[in-house]
C-alpha cells in the first residue's frame, strides 16, 4: 500500500494557461474524491467518483474545471484559462465503497500569477 | 446544506498536558457520521477518529477521544499526554450518511492550529 499520491506537487502557471493534475488512489479503492484548499480554509469538496463514473460535482467547480478516471484508476482534474483565484491547493483522496475513511494524498499546489 | 464551525483558530498546549479542540456543526439530518483529521505541516492529511451519530458511545482511539453531544450538536476532540508530534492544524470533518447532492464529500470546518510547546 504506497498510499494516494499526486503529481505535480507544485504548479505555477500563468493566468489564462491550462493546468492538469494527476492523482493516483490506493488500488483497491474505488472511490476517489478532489477537494480544493486556500489558505486559511479547510478543503472544500469538489467533485467524486465511483470507478469511472462522475456521481457528484459540487457547485464550486466551475466550467472551466473538468475531472476524469477513463479505467477507473487514476484521475486528472484539468483547469482551463486559469485565473489567480484559483490559486489553491487540490488535495485528493479515495477510499473504499463505503467511503467512511477517507485517504488524502499530499496534494497539488497551483500558484497562478 | 451542512455547516462546520471550529470557534479556535489556534491553541496551545505544555507537552504531556491535555488539550480540547472545538468543534460545532448545523445539520437537520438525524444519522451522519463526524471526524477529525489531522494535517501536519507540509504533510497529508490523516484522520485522527471517527464517530457516527447513532452511536452514543464517545469514540475512542489511545491519546485521543471525543466528547460527542449530539442534541447541542458539539464533537470536540482531547488528545491526552500530548506529544510534540501531535503539533498539525486539526480539522473537524462532517459527513452525510445519504448520498447524493454533495453528501458523498466531507464538509471540513476550517480548522485549528494545535501548537505544543516542549
């Protein structure tokens, strides 16, 4: 069990760039969650899957955020034409079907300047 | 929709003291369950103890226990014999026991920065 890590661990980019980040779960976990974290907040839930299938979005992810899992593995969440609000951190985790115990990754700082 | 409130954005403790951390949350669900992670500095966040709303035994995991009062709608965390490892920003974490409309996902309070001084 090598836990859930994310790549890149930091990412600066340019407002109106387009960012994706990767995050791989524990294997045998099916159900994998993205949150967003700014400074001084705890994470706020953004989107989560069931395998491959995309069961929930919140309403902080915008049109411009996309996330997929194609083989129910890993997961990119793309940002398009960022902007210096989105300038956080993008933690990930997953967890079995139950989902009670949720494993965090080390997430991915954006820095958008 | 749920809400998450920690009242103390920082405390601090004497190493092997006992400390309280705070923890509020608003819901007009009967079942859910409630958490507390821990994020040490630069590191992942790992959870500390969990607690589900039916139960009305306080959970209990070695250093660290809860005081669940579910009609005042209050989960605070003790973490006794406190250790300088235990220094990380703690958040309290809500979930539904329902799914759908965002409940599948945690809703974090925005946590308390626990200092332990040696």
């Amino acid at each position: 069990d090598t836990g859930v890590s994310q790549n890149p661990r930091h990412k600066i980019t340019k407002r109106g760039q387009n960012v994706t980040f990767r995050c791989d779960p524990i294997s045998e976990h099916n159900r994998l969650y993205w949150y967003r974290q700014t400074l001084g907040q705890g994470p706020e839930f953004l989107t989560y899957f069931q395998n491959e299938a995309q069961l929930e979005k919140s309403r902080l992810l915008s049109d411009r955020f996309s996330a997929e899992r194609p083989k129910g593995s890993f997961s990119t969440l793309e940002i398009q034409r960022t902007e210096q609000g989105d300038s956080a951190m993008y933690l990930c985790a997953s967890s079995v079907r139950t989902g009670l115990e949720q494993y965090f990754g080390p997430g991915t700082r954006l820095t958008v300047t | 929709a749920q809400t998450v409130t920690q009242s103390q954005p920082e405390m601090s403790v004497q190493e092997a003291e006992t400390v309280t951390l705070s923890c509020t949350y608003d819901t007009s669900e009967s079942d859910y369950y409630l958490f507390w992670y821990k994020q040490p500095p630069s590191r992942q966040m790992i959870l500390v103890i969990r607690q589900e709303a039916y139960k009305q035994q306080n959970a209990t995991e070695n250093r660290f226990s809860v005081n669940f009062q579910k009609a005042a709608k209050s989960f605070s965390l003790k973490i006794s014999d406190s250790q300088l490892g235990d220094a990380a920003m703690y958040f309290c974490a809500y979930r539904s026991k329902y799914s759908g409309g965002g409940a599948d996902g945690l809703t974090f309070g925005k946590g308390t920065h626990l200092i332990i001084q040696p």
